[in-house]
C-alpha cells in the first residue's frame, strides 16, 4: 500500500478541490493512502498535514478554494528549506507527491525532481491559463465566466449613463482573461500584458464608435498590461517569494487618461479576487476531477517527474520542466478576431 501526498501552491482557484477529491477517490479505489499537505510548499517544509480520507472529500466537488490551504512558500528562497522539504517526505513516509499549482508551485516541484526528490507528479493549475504544455488549466474556464458575467452588468450601466467603463481583469504576464472575457462579454477594446498600450489608438477607437452614435463603450484591460511609454503599474514594489510584485492600477491609470484625452465621462471597475473565487463552472469540475485521476494512475505507473495536460480533448501527460520552462502567452489570432469588434 503506498502513501500519496498531495499539496496545492500559488494562487487559490476553482476546481482544486476536484482535484483534491480525484486524488483521494482514485488512490482509494487502488488501495493507497493520501496525506493532505497543508498550505503548499510550507506544509511541507513545517511538516504540516492532515489525514485525507474518504470523508475529508465528500461534498467539496463544487466549492472553490481548497480544503488544503495554499500559499506562495518557495523552499528555495530559504536556506535550509529544501533540506526540510526532503526531510519531511522521509518523515511522512511517502511514496509519491501530487503537486498541484501553477508555474511557480511546479517550477519548484521540477527542481525538487531534479534535487534528490524524484517522485513527484505535478498538476497544472491557474486562473491566468498561462502555463506552457496544456491547452488550459483549471480555473481559468470559471474565471472567465466571472468575469463575462461582470461585464455584461457593467454594459447595462454604461449604457445608461453613456460612459465608458474600464474593466480590469486578473493576468500577470498573459492576456488570457481578458480576451477570452473580453470577447465574450462584447469588449469594446480589449488591453493585454503581449501588446503594449498605444493610448492614442484605444481613444480614437472610442472616438470613432462615439461617431457612430455608441455613446457608451466597455475596455477590458489585464492587470499586467502596460502604457508604451510607461511602465507597469504596480500597487506596492514588495516582491512576493517567487520575485513578483503586486499589480493592480493599470485600470486607474488608463480611466484617467481616457477621460482626459476624449472628454467622455469614464469608471472604472477593479475585479479582483472576485475571479478567483466562488464555485467552479462544470468544465473546471471535470478538467479537475480527470487531472486527479491522471495524476494517481501516473504515480501507479512509477512515471515521476511528469505532469497531466490537456491536449485537445484528450489528458496526457508532458514532462515537468518543459511546462515550466516559458509563460504561455496569449494567442494572438484570437486577438486578430477579438479586434473585428473593437470600436
Ligand atoms: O497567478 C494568478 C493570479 O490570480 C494573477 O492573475 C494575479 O496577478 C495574482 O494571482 C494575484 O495574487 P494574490 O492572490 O497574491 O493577490
């Protein structure tokens, strides 16, 4: 009978707990047994867990969040960490670890495979969908749904007052929400962290639909996009253990200068965490749920060092260090076509 760990790292989002309750079920129905890891790398590095029985999991397929805890622990920032991270695997006598998480979380699990603690399997998880080797990650599907749904409500106030709203969504380095929301949604203009903001150019597209009689317009813009001419506008220069600065204000800074340079009255809306939380859309909850599975069937095969993909409709699995190795960013014929209806 092996003994499964399972840690989820980074940034919360839907369909963790699916992945969770996968693991569980899975290794159940083989005969092992899972050790939940609480609170990612930082359970592992304090020796930190709880039991995961069958119990543990039944009920959470449809909340958000994780039952585990997360955080954005990087044992390589801390000597002596690493040490810990192994000595807590002996300690636990574990046979193999799940580690669900995004580039980060994985990023270290890759390390770690290379570093004396080769049987990990890793997850891909991320409302930002920016990891490389999977055509989605968990997470994002809902994220997009959250946030098509609050730009559907902000069209109907924008509409009545003949404003312009600016709506700023989540992603660091990619764009993915923001187009995907922004075109669902109806997007006016949509602003990504791939193409830098040309001001001059945003204005006299909402100029020009203002001419057409639209007196109102939605601008979807990602939290890590960027003026041409300026940098990226940060809340706090703190960096966070894996390097990254807290971002936030782009949308700000863009209502100000719209207003400024087209003289239409502008709001902007921050959406925040809004899109990380909350109950998972069904295709998180069955991305989640076979991802899990996956994972389990990889440790039962001994096939350490890999992480579960999507490919088309099919789950495969890709070696670890190739899904970390560069940011999945936008695609940019879905720009060309989110551009036929800007203005
Ligand atoms: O990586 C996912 C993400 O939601 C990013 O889109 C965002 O920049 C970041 O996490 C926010 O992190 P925190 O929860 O630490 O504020």
């Amino acid at each position: 009978m092996a003994r499964i760990g399972v840690l989820t790292g980074g940034g919360d989002c839907p369909g963790l707990n699916p992945v969770i309750r996968a693991v569980v079920r899975r290794s159940h129905m083989a005969g092992h047994t899972v050790i939940g890891i609480k609170n990612g790398w930082k359970g592992m590095v304090e020796n930190d867990t709880m039991p995961l029985g069958l119990d543990a999991v039944s009920g959470i397929l449809p909340k958000g969040g994780t039952i585990l805890g997360t955080s954005r622990t990087n044992p390589y920032k801390k000597e002596g960490d690493v040490e810990k991270v192994k000595d807590s695997f002996k300690k636990m006598e574990l046979d193999a670890l799940v580690a669900v998480g995004g580039q980060d979380t994985l990023g270290v699990a890759a390390k770690l495979t290379k570093d004396g603690l080769p049987h990990i399997v890793g997850v891909p998880k991320t409302i930002d969908n920016d990891l490389s080797s999977t055509d989605y990650t968990f997470g994002f599907d809902t994220a997009v749904n959250v946030a098509m749904e609050c730009i559907d409500r902000l069209h109907t106030t924008a509409e009545s007052h003949h404003r312009i709203i600016v709506a700023e969504v989540m992603g660091r380095h990619a764009g993915w929400i923001a187009l995907e929301a922004g075109i669902a949604g109806g997007a006016d203009v949509i602003l990504i962290p791939e193409i830098p903001i040309d001001i001059e150019e945003v204005c006299s597209i909402l100029k020009k639909r203002h001419g057409r009689g639209k007196l109102f317009s939605i601008v979807v813009v990602a939290e890590g996009a960027q003026f041409k001419e300026g940098g990226m506008v940060l809340q706090e220069q703190k960096l966070d253990s894996f390097g990254h600065v807290r971002l936030g204000g782009i949308g700000d800074a863009l209502g100000a200068e719209i207003e400024k340079r087209t003289g239409f009255e502008t709001r902007v809306s921050v959406l925040g965490h809004i899109q990380r939380g909350g109950s998972p859309t069904a295709f998180d909850r069955v991305l989640g749920t076979r991802f899990g599975v996956k994972a389990v069937e990889l440790v039962l095969n001994k096939k350490f060092g890999r992480m579960v993909a999507l490919s088309g409709i099919k789950i495969i699995d890709v070696p670890l260090e190739d899904a970390v190795k560069a940011l999945k960013t936008a695609d940019m014929e879905l720009y060309d076509i989110a551009k036929v209806f800007f203005g």
